[in-house]
C-alpha cells in the first residue's frame, strides 16, 4: 500500500463486509499499512503479514509471500503497484488462485528507455498472461 486514500479505500471495505463470508488478509511487500487498517482487519478475523520486500526482485520476500498465499486458502488475490502485481499474479499462477491486479501509472505501453527485454518488460508480460484481470488506472 502506498498512499493514505488507498488505505482509507481498504479500510471502507473491510468495515463493509460481512468478516462471517468474507475474511480479508493484507499482505504488505515492503512496508506496513497504517496502523488502524491493520486492527480494523485483525479485529475482523484477517491477518497483516509484512514480507519486508528489498525490491522487486527480493527473491527470499517473494518465497515467504508465496507460501503465505499458498497456505492461505484464498478464493482471489487481489493487488495494487507494479512490482506487487507481478508478485501476486506469479503466486495466483503458482497456487491456482484468480488475481485481479490494478497498476497505478501503469507503463508498460510507454517507453522508459530500456531494452523492452529486460525484466520488467518480462515482468509485464507475465502480469499479462498470468492475472485473471488487470485494471490500469492512469
């Protein structure tokens, strides 16, 4: 999670669901979410895990990330950011869990100056065919 609206978003959903159908987990590649949303969703039966994330290519976070999801019995992965997208759509790949990615800015269609082999072309390229969904917000 980056930014405060997008906290306060998941904060709304968590407060708005019913926690005897749905159970909501956060897991948070790189840093903690606020505070308050991680009581709101511990209180509603969801856990707060932290991967500690050094980057997108931290290979040790992505493991402990994908056995979490693994372990977890989920019905959908949903994600937020670019790298966390790549993540979460090679874990629903791996686990079989659907995932529905929203990227902010997202870049893939504009150029940034790199071989568009690299990995984070090969990273989108993933995202497009692993991810159930992909909704790109400009």
């Amino acid at each position: 999670m980056k930014s405060a609206l997008e906290e306060a978003q998941m904060a709304a959903f968590v407060q708005a669901v019913d926690p005897g159908a749905v159970r909501v987990d956060l897991l948070a590649l790189s840093g903690p979410p606020e505070a308050s949303l991680g009581r709101e969703i511990e209180a509603r039966g969801g856990f707060v895990r932290l991967a500690g994330a050094r980057g997108r290519k931290d290979l040790a976070a992505f493991l402990r990330s994908y056995g979490w999801v693994k372990r977890g019995n989920y019905d959908l992965i949903h994600t937020h950011t670019g790298w966390g997208s790549h993540w979460g759509a090679t874990c629903g790949r791996l686990s079989g869990v659907p995932v529905v990615a929203t990227l902010y800015g997202f870049k893939a269609a504009r150029s940034t100056g790199r071989n568009p082999t690299t990995d984070e072309g090969a990273a989108h390229r993933a995202l497009r065919r692993w991810a159930t969904r992909v909704v790109a917000l400009s």
